[in-house]
C-alpha cells in the first residue's frame, strides 16, 4: 500500500489511523520517489490498532508513503488504514549561533543530496560556509577499516563520513549523526568540556535536533545504529542518557512546543 504526499518543502506532522486486524510486523516507509532518499522509516510489531504520528522536519516538494506488512500471507490482510491526518509541525524554542545555522543549512542540503554525490577512495570535499565533510567510500585507519559512520579532525574541524557505513540511514540519521560531530570540535567548548567528550557531544546533538522538531524515533535509531557495530560499556551508557534525555524532553514538549501556522496537504 502506498499514497502520495506534497508538502512543497514545509515540514509537517503524519498520523496514520492504522487498524490491526492480527499481530503483525509493519515497515513503514517515507521517501522522495525521484531521489529514493528515506526521509522517514519505522519498523514496528503491532497487535493492537494505533494512531501513529511521524515528525517530518525535513521534506522535499513531494513524497511517496509506502506501507508493507512482512512476511503477510497473500490474500490476508492484516491492517487496515483508516485515517490520514496532516498536522502543522511544531516550534521549539531554541537558540542557535550563526554558524549553528549554517552548518545545518549544510548538512540538510548534504542529506538531502547524498545519492547525487560522489565519494571514492581518496574522498570528495564538500564545503559551504567554512564548514567541509570529505566523503569517502570508507573510513579506514591505518589501512584496517572503521565500523564509526564518521568523524571529525579536532584541529581542522573536516568532518570524514564513510558512504559505506551510512547506506541505510534516513535523511534525519544522517543529520543527527553530523550533529553529534559538529557538537564535538564546536560546542564541546562552548560548555567547558574537552572535544573529545562523547556523551556532551551527544546530549548537544540530541538536543538541537529534537528542537529542531526531528522525531525521537530517528535520534534514536541514528544511535542504535552506530552502537549496534560497536557494544561497548561506554556506548551502552551513552545510550541510556540519550533515552532518558528523550523522555524528558517528550514530557515537556507539549508546554515548549507550539504548532506553526502552515501545513501540507496530501
């Protein structure tokens, strides 16, 4: 099942009315049917009918909603959708330096454009406002290759991201992923902690996306994803004060957070 979008660039809300008529596993899928980028993805077992919203901070013109229930008997069908719901997005107050906008203005447009970009072995630079990620089929050290999806030079700020470990991240993923770097070498400081401290770098991550109006569900499937090729004491810790820091920031958003005055239409 699927059904077309058109939100001509504003961000939006998506509730789904979905209907479950027995368990079942649900992959749920938001794209731009010209570029395929994901710019939205949910796998989910289900066993009870659900309103499901989906934050859509990021969106191109048009977008393609695709629905399929896995491994489903053909002839049984197991869900039904009975609503489709598009709501304003909502605004968080947040306070970002001129080079926190710029740099997020870069990694949208990265994001956004990945499959038309070049990589290679030695990398491909891309740069805009000072900011510069090189782009590489993978990140190796020492000629052993790296399972981290990337990282930043502490001293020039470059930022190395391995086309190979990002195949499968979402738009949002892959944004949240270049906050967490760009926290490192530029806001670490700002806060009195040492760049290379991994658990600051992720809360300021975590933070500016959430308020950016990115869903929870994509901050913290940007970080399962990293921590499931390394599952170490320090990432499981890591990924306890990114919960937690969702947790409160879902039980204060709705006092926070206010719906904008646009919306798109399907």
């Amino acid at each position: 099942m699927q059904f077309d979008l058109f939100p001509y660039g504003k961000p939006f809300h998506l509730i789904l009315g979905l209907r479950i008529l027995k368990p079942l596993s649900l992959r749920i899928t938001v794209f731009d049917s010209n570029t395929k980028r994901v710019y939205a993805q949910r796998r989910l077992k289900l066993a009870k009918s659900l309103d499901l919203k989906m934050k859509m901070p990021i969106v191109p013109d048009e977008l393609t909603a695709r629905i399929v229930a896995e491994n489903e008997t053909p002839g049984q069908t197991g869900f039904a959708l009975e609503r489709i719901e598009v709501k304003p997005d909502t605004k968080c107050p947040l306070e970002l330096t001129d080079d926190d906008r710029k740099f997020i203005a870069f990694i949208k447009w990265f994001a956004t454009e990945l499959p038309r970009l070049e990589a290679g072995e030695k990398g491909t630079i891309y740069q805009s406002e000072g900011f510069s990620i090189l782009y590489l089929d993978q990140l190796k050290d020492g000629g052993t290759e790296l399972t981290t999806p990337a990282r930043i030079d502490r001293n020039s700020g470059m930022i190395e991201v391995s086309k190979k470990a990002i195949v499968d991240y979402t738009v949002p993923m892959l944004m949240i992923m270049l906050l967490h770097e760009y926290g490192h070498k530029y806001k670490n400081p700002e806060f009195g902690k040492a760049i290379a401290n991994e658990l600051t770098a992720d809360i300021i991550a975590v933070h500016m996306a959430l308020n950016l109006g990115f869903d929870y569900t994509e901050v913290e499937n940007c970080y399962r994803a990293v921590f499931a090729k390394k599952d170490t004491e320090l990432n499981r810790k890591r990924m306890k004060a990114i919960s937690e820091f969702i947790q409160l920031f879902r039980a204060n958003e709705s006092c926070r957070c206010k719906p904008k005055s646009h919306a798109s239409r399907s």
